[in-house]
C-alpha cells in the first residue's frame, strides 16, 4: 500500500531552534509539495520540486524556511529559527508527474508547536 | 488570482441523508478539480479527481460534477453514515500556473448524526 511519509508526526520545540522535516514520496513519485495548514489561512503552498529540482518556493518566507530534496526518496523542510507564528501543520503531498492527471497523494502531516 | 470557496463551512445531518457540498472557484480556467477528505489530526485523502472536460465523476457512494462555465462543483454523497463525519476541501489547479499548484478551499466540516 504505497503511501506517502512524513516525520516527525509531532514537534513541539522552543522559539529560536532549528526544526526539520522530513517527507517520503510515493516511490515513482517525481513532484514533491509542501504545504502548511492553519486555522487562519486554511492550506497554503510552501514550495515544490520536479525531478529533485525547485520550481516555485514563492510561498515560503526565504529569510528562515528552505526546502531540498537530497534524493529522489527524500525531502525536507527546514527553519531556522522557528518562531510562535510558524506553529501549523506541514503537509507534504506527491505526484507521478503525468499519471492520473497529476493526482496528488497526501501524507499525514507534522504537527509543529512553537513554543 | 484563483479564489476557492466553500459553503457552508460546517454542515451536520442526520444519518441516512444525502449530503450536498459546494465549491466555488472564480477562474474557469482549470486543469481539473480535486476533492479530499480530512479526518481531525490526519492527513488529506483524495476522494475524487474530475478532469475540467468532464462534467461527472463517480466513486461509490460519491459523485461529483463540474460546470466550469459557473465556476462551481458539487459533492454528493449518498444515504450519509457517522463514517462520513470529517472536513471535505475541494482543490483546483491553474492551466496557467507551472507545475499543478493546488490552489484549496476553506473546507466543509461535516457531522452525521446516528
């Protein structure tokens, strides 16, 4: 039962640290998404990549959040330093770019607290 | 800029009823639609995908239709059961837009009732 993977499920950290996140594809999966989901803003697009390679982090505040994928089995998503306001939940989701017109699977989500 | 809409934001019926869900969305120029369910502290499940030239898609108990021309897309689902008690977001991506970005709706909270 393929399906996307994030870690941690849960972070609560203390403002000012390092938090990173980590997400697993769909094997075969080429199109990795970063989203963040709060009660004020609903769901928000972060950043995306096609073949491991950034196509659009416009959505992201660049001066403390940055996006990679190391391989094609891995993405991440960092930010350094956290604040309060980045308390939400990270959603990663995967697409087979030209599969099932562009479906998109999502995984489970890290729930992030700032303290 | 693609606005997403959907009304009511919760909705509670009693078991056995057929469920209505709206979204609106405000450029017709869609690549397809998207539907999913959230469960509280879960990820999303895609429920249905409807291409932008189809008008009708059916899974089960769920259909979903499309008028582009309108902007709007109905989520039905039929003879509700307390299973179905979650969040329902609809989702679009732009043709214009590079690479599929969803673009979501605020999401319909549903409660069935036994």
């Amino acid at each position: 039962d393929a399906r996307v993977t994030q870690t941690p499920r849960h972070k609560v950290t203390e403002m000012g640290q390092e938090v990173t996140m980590r997400c697993q594809p769909i094997l075969g999966h080429n199109t990795v998404f970063w989203y963040r989901q709060t009660m004020m803003q609903g769901l928000e697009l972060l950043a995306y990549f096609r073949n491991r390679a950034p196509l659009d982090d416009s959505g992201m505040p660049k001066d403390r959040f940055s996006a990679e994928m190391p391989d094609a089995t891995l993405a991440t998503l960092k930010i350094q330093p956290s604040e309060p306001r980045d308390s939400a939940v990270y959603f990663c989701a995967s697409v087979k770019w030209g599969f099932r017109y562009n479906e998109q699977f999502f995984g489970p989500g890290t729930r992030l607290t700032v303290l | 800029k693609q606005e997403v809409t959907q009304i009511p934001a919760a909705l509670s019926v009693p078991e056995g009823e057929n469920l209505v869900l709206n979204c609106s969305f405000t450029d017709s120029a869609i690549y397809n639609l998207q539907w999913f369910r959230q469960d509280p502290g879960k990820g999303l499940t895609s429920l249905l995908l409807i291409q932008s030239s189809q008008r009708e898609q059916t899974s089960g108990r769920l259909n979903a239709s499309l008028d582009k021309s309108s902007g709007r897309s109905t989520l039905y689902i039929a003879a509700s059961q307390p299973g179905d008690s979650a969040t329902y977001l609809c989702a679009v991506p732009m043709i214009k837009a590079a690479g599929n970005k969803l673009t979501f709706g605020g999401g319909t909270r549903v409660l069935v009732k036994p």
